[in-house]
C-alpha cells in the first residue's frame, strides 16, 4: 500500500543539547542505512537536514518551541519523546506544559513519551516516590506528610496512574568499579570559586587515573562548562605528563566537523 507524506505518522524526539540532537538522529539514520534527512532527520538552531520524507525529526527544545509557536496543535506530528528528561531546564520544562496543553485542549490522540534513566525509579514509583507505604496516596500525591519526588509529580502531570503508563527498558549493564582520588583534593566549595583550582584538581585526577587505569582505555571528565575544559585541555598539554594521548575538548557549541 502507497502513504502519502501527508498522512504518515510523524515523530518529534525531543534532545537536551545540540550535539546530542545531531548525534541521535545520525545513529538512527545509520541503523536504517539511509542517508541522515531520510526516514531521520534533524533541526537545531541554524541547522537542519530534513525533507519531506522524513519521519522521525530530532531536535532541541528551543526549536520545538518554535514549532509550538508557529502551528500550537503540531499538525502531522503523532508523538514527541522528550529524552533524557532528567535534565531538566526552562525549556524542557515549558514545552512539556503546552504539550500537555495540546493534548488536552486540540489534539487527544497525540502521545507524550517523557524517557529518562533515572527520573522515575520503578515502574511502580516505589524508587522514586515516598518513603511510606500506603500506595494509594502515593499515587495521587496526597500523602500526608510524605515528599513528593519529580518521578511522581511528572506521573500526575501526564494523568496519573489511569492514562500514564510506565515502561522499562533494562537495557545492557557493564560491571564499574568506582576508585576514589588518592590526592588531596580542595573542598567542592573552594573549587566553585576558582576555576583556575578546579582546573588543576581535574588535570591531577586525570593523570591519576591514567597512571592507575588497569589497561588502555579513555577518560571522560566532566566540567562545568566550555571555559573550564578549554582550560583543563591546554593545563594537561602543558604538562606534557603523558605525551602518547590525546585530550580533546567535547561541548555543545563545538563547530560541526
């Protein structure tokens, strides 16, 4: 049977970050064997590959907002997924409010899939819900005393337990040995207020794990932001410690290579 791009169902995947964005909608493109703006494509803020033939569009929230604002009903879109919802901001935050209010104003058959790794808990909230045991008023956010979590807030944001489902996806797990900094590191206060501190305590935690990595491997460090690893890359080539590796910078507003 022949579909017409007028009337097939259309994904919006909704990503935190640029490069993520790019990222996502390459992977699924390489798994179809298309071309990326196929079957998947993507928008960000000055940049997009897309065509009328795709189906799956990955994008940030900015540009979803934009969307919003341009047609509020997201006409011949059927879902949007918002990914790694644990990364909450603003505008995660706002976009997830007006499709709500799409979904309960315009269009009822359009579906919301919120994705995060660890936002809920289990399926039934009891990782991520109160600490007392009565279910029933947990459920509905009524419990007393008892806090409720984001995990919850966002089940009854989306209807509660008679129109939100909750699936789990287990996924692959890897055995992690966690080893802690030998060296004396400053206070995560101390290291706040200097970034030139903070820069030095990643650099000697790097060298340390490499020095004690059991095997060949990567390191992948995390930074407050663009500044800071700019700085933490040129602190570890100066030091010249370990000449045969590469130190890369990894941020969102890298230039596309």
């Amino acid at each position: 049977s022949t579909t017409t791009s007028s009337s097939k169902k259309k994904v919006i995947v909704v990503e935190p970050r640029r490069v993520a964005a790019r990222s996502a909608a390459q992977r699924m493109a390489n798994l179809l064997k298309e071309p990326l703006g196929t079957s998947v494509g993507y928008a960000i803020r000055g940049e997009s590959k897309q065509s009328s033939n795709t189906s799956v569009l990955v994008v940030t929230d900015g540009v979803l907002l934009n969307m919003l604002r341009k047609d509020p009903e997201l006409t011949g879109y059927d879902r949007v997924i918002l990914d790694e919802f644990h990364e909450r901001g603003i505008g995660s935050d706002t976009v997830l409010a007006l499709l709500r209010e799409v979904q309960l104003n315009y269009r009822e058959e359009i579906q919301i899939v919120v994705m995060s790794a660890t936002l809920l808990g289990s399926a039934d909230g009891q990782d991520a819900g109160y600490e007392d045991d009565d279910d029933d008023d947990d459920v509905d956010g009524n419990n007393g005393d008892a806090e409720e979590t984001t995990g919850i807030k966002l089940k009854r944001v989306l209807g509660g337990e008679a129109s939100c489902n909750v699936l789990q996806s287990e996924g692959r797990q890897f055995p992690i040995t966690i080893q802690h900094a030998g060296r004396a590191s400053p206070r995560h206060a101390a290291l706040f207020r200097d970034t030139k501190l903070l820069v030095s305590a990643m650099a000697d935690a790097i060298e340390e794990g490499l020095m004690n990595a059991p095997e060949k491997g990567d390191i992948l460090a995390f930074l407050p932001g663009q500044r800071e690893i700019n700085r933490a890359v040129r602190e570890l080539e100066s030091r010249g410690t370990f000449r045969d590796v590469d130190v890369f910078p990894l941020y969102g507003a890298l230039p596309k290579a």
